[in-house]
C-alpha cells in the first residue's frame, strides 16, 4: 500500500511556514526593541554605502519589526532623497510595492495593515513617485535571516518583486533584531540574498 507523496514546492512552503512562525515568535519576544532599534538604525545609515547613496528606502515599522520611524525622521532633515513603500497592486493585480518620495511624516496615513502610507488618491503623483531603478540603498525589512543573506518575508512576496526591478549595484541591507537570525533561511530560486544584515549585535 503507498503512502503519500507531496510535491517538492509544497514541503518547502511547509518548512518555510514553520520557519517563519518560529522567527515571529522571536521578533515578538524580543525586549529593549526602542533601544536596539535605535542601534541597528544608527549601524545603518553609518555604512559606506549609505553615506555614498542620494536616494535611500527606508520602511515604516509596523507590529514588532525594528523600529524605524525615529531614525527615519531624522534622516528627513539630511541631503538625502528618502523614499518609502507602500502595497499596491499591478496591472495583472499581482502584489507590488509602490515607492514613495518621502519630505514629511504628515503625508502618511495608516493604510494596509496599518502600516503608514500615501493616501492612495496620491499615488499617482509623478513628482512623488520613482522608480526601482533609482534607488542605490534599500533598507529591506523580514521575518528571518541568516548570516549568509539568505532572507525570509511575510510570504505576500511585497520585496521579491520589488528587489527583482531594482539596478546592479544597489545595495540591499536587512535590519533585524539578533533573534531572528536563524543558521539558515530556506531559500527558493526566485528568492534574492541581502549584501548585508544588521543587527544590534553583528553586520553579516
């Protein structure tokens, strides 16, 4: 009698599951976020490539991500041109992140998830929108990583899509608290690896 046998992308949606419930339940358990955000945040605009970059995405926190919004206000008083994104859709209604040019907090509002964003009547405004291809620094947020880049997300494939459009040379950093680094992320072929992870404690 056989027994049954599961296609190969199926476990690894599996495995990935339970590897992202896992990291969840650390990044929520994590204690002094405010202060290692601050940390992390700090290691990132120090880096060569960010004080090498004009235009930076950062994004705005949302539940128990590292918190941004500190720091990210302080950058909008900086020479830099800061963007941030915001989930929309293309026009095979797939999901994408749209990206924003950022001048002042005020112009956000609570949108997907909660999470801070252009109302939505704006988003077509060409002076404040860019393209992917503009970008030299992303700030890239998740669930898991490891300390190879290897990068887990939400699973709504929001930054897959977006990180497949941006130029060579731009440079990808992940910020995440040290226990979400895991010994190693499960990746897929179409998942991209981060130049660098910062965390409170490493840069990998």
């Amino acid at each position: 009698m056989g027994g049954w046998f599961y296609p190969v992308s199926f476990l690894i949606m599996i495995e990935k599951n339970l590897q992202r419930e896992r990291a969840y339940k650390a990044r929520n358990a994590q204690v002094d976020k405010d202060k290692l955000s601050q940390i992390i945040c700090t290691k990132f605009v120090s880096q060569a490539s960010y004080k090498k970059a004009d235009t930076v995405m950062w994004y705005v926190h949302c539940r128990s991500e590292v918190r941004t919004i500190n720091a990210l206000t302080k950058e909008l008083n900086g020479s830099k041109r800061i963007v941030v994104p915001f989930c929309t859709k293309d026009d095979n209604q797939q999901n994408k992140l749209g990206l924003w040019i950022l001048d002042d907090l005020d112009e956000l509002i609570p949108g997907t998830w909660g999470i801070l964003e252009p109302p939505q009547e704006r988003w077509n405004e060409k002076i404040k929108t860019i393209a992917p291809q503009e970008i030299d620094v992303i700030m890239v947020p998740g669930v898991a990583f490891d300390c190879n880049g290897g990068r887990l997300g939400n699973g709504a494939g929001y930054y897959d899509r977006l990180l497949q459009d941006v130029r060579l040379g731009a440079v990808l950093t992940a910020v995440c608290y040290e226990s979400q680094v895991c010994e190693k992320v499960i990746m897929e072929d179409h998942d991209i690896t981060m130049d660098h992870v910062l965390t409170e404690k490493n840069c990998y």
